[in-house]
C-alpha cells in the first residue's frame, strides 16, 4: 500500500488540477487562485476554488475539497481506485500492478465470455468456407486482412446453435450466454442471437469487449435491418459507449482534439486514412456522456457525419451538446452527401485525408454557411434575418474573427464593409442596452410568467401521490412484463427513488430472460446483478415492496391505470423542469436565450394541462 500512496503522491504532483477542473468548471483567474461556479451544489455566486499552488479545491458555501483525486471522485461519482486510474492514464502511467482489475467479478465474466466470441467469430470468417464470402466482401468495401485483424472483425454463421455449443463445450452456463446477449431461448432450447452478419466487437474505455454490432452483407438479407446490436447488458450501454476510444487515445492526447463520427464504417475508413484519433457513437445521438468520456482527453472535436439533411441535423445537435460543455467544436462537410466510408472508398485514403485537413472549419463558419444557404438575396427582411443572424454569432467574437466575417458577408451579400460596421455596432449597442435594462419581458409578463408557474405547481401531484404512483408502475411491471417494456422505451419519464429506480433496471434484465414473474427467481436475479454492499438495501425495498403488492387488488391494474401513473410521473418531472426554467429566467439577460426560455416554459406547461 505504500507503493501506491508513493505512486498517487506523484500522480497528484504532476497533474495540473487547473486542467483537470476546467473541463468540468468554466474557471476565471483572480489573483493565485481560480474561482467559479461550485460543481456539486446549485449557487449563483461563485464560491468554489482552486489554488494551482497548493493542487486542492474547496467550495466555500458547501465546504466540499481536496485534491485531484478528491474531484474526480466526486465528480464522476467513482470509487477512489478508479479515479487514481483515470488521472494515471492521462499521465501515460500504468498502475495495474498496483490497484489490480478495474472491474468487479460480476463484469469480469461478461469480458470474459465476449472474448471468447470474439475469438470464436474471427476462427469462422477466416478459417471457414463459410467466411470466404464475408472477406469477399469486406475486401471489396476495401477492409484488407489488416483491418480485418486490427479491429478483431469476425462473422456469425448461418447455424442455430453453434455459438450456443462451443461456449457449452468450454464451461459457460445458459445463464450467462442469455444475459451477455449471445444465445436466445425458446421452447427449451437455446439459438445462437446473431446469423449471417459480419461481425463487430465494441469495446469500452479500457479495451474490454462489452458488446457485438452485427452487418448483414448477404444480397438476399436487404430486407433485415443492416445493423444488429447487443442488447443491453450491465456493461454494455449504448449511450455510454464510443466505438474506437480505447485505441484511439493516445491518438487524441498527441492530435490534440478526436474526430467524431456516427458510425463505425466511417472510424474504419479513418483508420485506413491514416486518421486514427476517430471514434463514433453507436447508432444513437451524441450525449452528455459521451462528451464527459471525450473531455477527459481533449477539448476539441471534429464532427465529421454524413453530407444529406439527417447528418446536417445531427451535426446541429451535437454542436449545441458540445458548446454547453466548452468543447471547440470543428466540422468537416464532405462533398456529394457522402458519409467517410463512401468517400473513402470513391476517392481514396490520401484524398480523405487531404479533404480533412484542408476543409476543417470552425462551429461558427459551418453555421454562417448554413445561415447563408437560407437567405434570398433579392428580399431585404430575408437579408436582415441573415445578418442578424450572423451578428448574434459575432457578439463574443475578436475583432479579428469580426473583421473576417464582416468581410465574408461583403463579399457575399454585396453591401459595402462600412454599412455592415455601423449595423453590427447598432446591435451590439442595442443587445448592450437590452442586458442593461433587462427588457425582455414587462413587470407585467412577469407577473404573468409567475402565476403561470404557480399553477404549474397546484396541478403537480402531491409528493405521496408521486411515490404512490413510482410504485404502481412496478406493480404493473410485476405483473404483466409487458408494463415494463413500455416503461423502458418511454425515455420521458423515469422514476425518481433511486431503489425503485434499480429495481426497475433488475425487472428489464430479468424479462429478458423469463416471461412471467416469479418472486423467488427475481430474487435470485438480484443477487446475482448487485453489488454486494447495495444488495441488503436492494432485497429490503423488494420485500417491502412484495408485501405491499399482495395488498393490493392487482386484477385492477391494467392498461388505464398504467397510463394515468405514467401521466402522474411525467406531470411531476416537467413541473420540476419548469421550476428550474423559470429560476433559471430571472437570471438571465441575453434577450434571444430569455425568450428561448419563456418559450419552453409555456411549452412545458401546455403538456401539464393535457395530463
């Protein structure tokens, strides 16, 4: 243990907690130390510090601090051990050897068992007859054996068990294959999950193999779905993972930025191209998750998605996620609406790369050219929507960047650079004035901003009410599997008891694997899921919960009365967000966020009154 204290003891020394916090905080310099907002409790006054001198944090209102570690802990929620892990990896500093496995047993078992398919996918795409078309295949979208070896590409056979067989063979139960993904069970017998689909592994953070994406190359498969995933499992979470971090990291940290992609073809072609600090989301848009995991290595992404109108869209989407976090953001548009893999494979590894690095632009020009590509030159209100447009993009913006784009908008809208001054400094005075005075809304708005939030909350359920109905909604799972499919798919509501909360988490898991509800097996299901410190508080809420259900007449619950407690849950979740909102309005000066705001208050409310 001395060795690791000595280890964390320079770790701690050698890593700037400045950095590390700035990607978390937006700091601000005065005098040695950094101040801003506190991270770990809502404050409009700055009260949480930073001294680079002495490496520690501390908040002043709450009374939270430390070191680095300390922070990281708390930030990410994460046991110490891992924290020290995340911060050695920034250092390049190996530190297994001494803090062991990253990982608890019960994960251990699933990157287990997904190596063993890995490996078992790879023999049959190239040791097979079989495999012959796949490579074919692959060879012709211009993935050589490399490429092929390099990101453990692999095909699922057409059989009906022969993944099922092998992993019998070598010692792991039909449990573990059901919950990892790999087998389905009907009629008492056991299929494997994926046939006739090239093969790839998804690894998370570390390099552990977590889950399968599986393509469909076969001409007579056009009518089946070109991608099937994993389903999710306890390590395997599509909207935490990013598909090539592991192996792309040091990449990032040398490059210093990551190119963002939307899928796994397009990271394939970059690392054809040369490009290897490329991941990609896995089939789902970009979230605040993902951006924290891409933080800890670097504050600039480039978004390369598709050319057509759904990437543009995506590419507005991720750019707004990004810029809350204080990313700098890039993009990259191909040409033709081509996505990376078809560029690649049209123009060449060479040309790709040329493109990219010639035609990188910032967040601000790639919106100036969508905004330009929308104005009518020959309608005066269209070209005054445009440049206020612009002008709004300029108001925190260097002269220099000023000047350029100023220049831009001469060139392009033809009207002289000393007009286009004099407006820009109008409404840069004017949008001063307006912080000033904060116009925005008359004391009589907001009075009626505040009546409408006072009815908000008269039509919010009572708190037992909430708690009444978070707990209905797990009776209706408990009794039919079907309630908690729907509940699962609905992602606008979610259950605030955070024991309720998982014990909705077990039920998913658990029908995925039975079709009825049997009290005893659940509770075997749980055992085998939970850790072992939150297992007691776990099995307690159960039986709580099993003997408030052997109370109640379940034959009463149906279809009506899921729905009102859904209702009930999304009432109180959107009264909690209006009331966040309206706080959140008073504070606010910038007239064009104000009204942005307002707006998604009366929406919110509009949903409230239709409950």
């Amino acid at each position: 243990m001395s060795g690791l204290k000595a280890l964390v003891d320079e770790i701690v020394k050698h890593t700037d907690i400045v950095d590390v916090v700035s990607e978390y905080v937006s700091l601000e310099r005065k005098g040695r130390n950094y101040f801003g907002l506190c991270p770990f409790h809502e404050e409009k006054t700055p009260s949480f510090s930073v001294s680079p001198e002495k490496q520690i944090f501390h908040c002043f209102s709450c009374g939270v601090g430390g070191n680095v570690v300390k922070f990281i802990e708390n930030i990410e929620h994460i046991p110490y051990r891992e924290a020290v892990l995340r911060l050695a990896n920034r250092l390049n500093i190996n530190i297994r050897q001494y803090i062991g496995h990253n990982n608890n047993q019960d994960q251990i078992k699933y990157f287990e068992i997904n190596r063993f398919v890995a490996e078992y996918y790879q023999f049959v795409l190239t040791n097979t007859k079989e495999g012959e078309a796949a490579r074919h295949y692959l060879y012709e979208r211009g993935i050589d054996d490399e490429l092929i070896q390099r990101f453990q590409i692999g095909l699922a056979p057409n059989s009906r068990d022969s993944l099922y067989q092998a992993l019998k063979a070598n010692g792991f139960t039909e449990l573990l294959m059901l919950e990892a993904g790999h087998v389905s069970k009907h009629d008492d017998r056991y299929y494997d999950r994926f046939k006739n689909r090239i093969m790839f592994p998804i690894k998370d953070e570390e390099g552990n193999i977590v889950g399968f994406s599986g393509r469909s190359f076969l001409p007579d498969h056009e009518d089946s779905a070109k991608y099937v995933n994993t389903q999710e499992t306890p390590v395997f979470k599509k909207s935490l993972i990013l598909y090539n971090l592991s192996d792309a990291i040091q990449a990032i940290r040398e490059n210093r930025s990551v190119i963002l992609h939307e899928g796994f073809m397009d990271v394939i072609a970059s690392v054809k191209s040369g490009i290897h600090h490329a991941v990609a989301t896995m089939g789902t848009a970009l979230t605040r998750e993902h951006i924290l995991r891409l933080k800890r290595y670097t504050k600039h992404v480039v978004i390369i998605y598709d050319g057509d109108e759904a990437g543009i869209e995506a590419t507005m989407r991720a750019m707004e996620l990004l810029r809350q976090e204080y990313m700098t953001v890039s993009v990259v548009t191909l040409p033709e609406k081509l996505d990376p893999d078809d560029f690649v494979q049209k123009y060449g590894p060479m040309a790709y790369r040329e493109y990219i690095e010639q035609k990188q632009i910032s967040d601000k020009e790639y919106l100036y050219q969508h905004y330009y590509k929308e104005v009518n030159p020959n309608q005066v209100r269209s070209v005054e929507r445009f440049k206020r447009r612009v002008f709004q993009l300029l108001l925190n913006s260097s002269r220099v960047e000023q000047e350029l784009f100023l220049q831009k908008m001469h060139h392009d809208l033809r009207i002289s650079l000393d007009t286009l001054k004099i407006d820009l400094e109008g409404f840069q005075r004017y949008r001063r004035n307006a912080a000033r005075n904060q116009r925005l809304i008359t004391d009589a708005d907001r009075g009626s901003q505040d009546r409408l939030v006072a009815t908000v909350n008269y039509k919010t359920p009572n708190p037992s009410k909430h708690q009444r109905a978070e707990r209905d909604i797990l009776f209706h799972m408990m009794k039919d599997r079907k309630y908690s499919s729907l509940f699962n798919q609905d992602k606008g509501v979610v259950l605030q008891n955070k024991l309720y909360h998982e014990l909705n988490h077990f039920l998913y898991g658990y029908y995925s694997l039975y079709d009825t509800f049997d009290r005893t097996t659940f509770i075997e299901y749980i055992k085998r899921q939970a850790s072992e410190e939150k297992l007691s508080a776990y099995l307690s809420c159960f039986d709580e919960l099993w003997d408030q259900y052997n109370q109640v007449l379940i034959e009463n619950y149906n279809d009506q009365t899921y729905v009102q407690c859904v209702n009930v849950l999304k009432s109180y979740i959107i009264r909690d967000h209006v009331n966040k909102m309206n706080k959140l309005l008073q504070s606010t000066v910038d007239e064009k966020e104000r009204m942005r705001i307002a707006e998604s208050i009366m929406n919110n409310i509009k949903l409230i009154k239709s409950k």
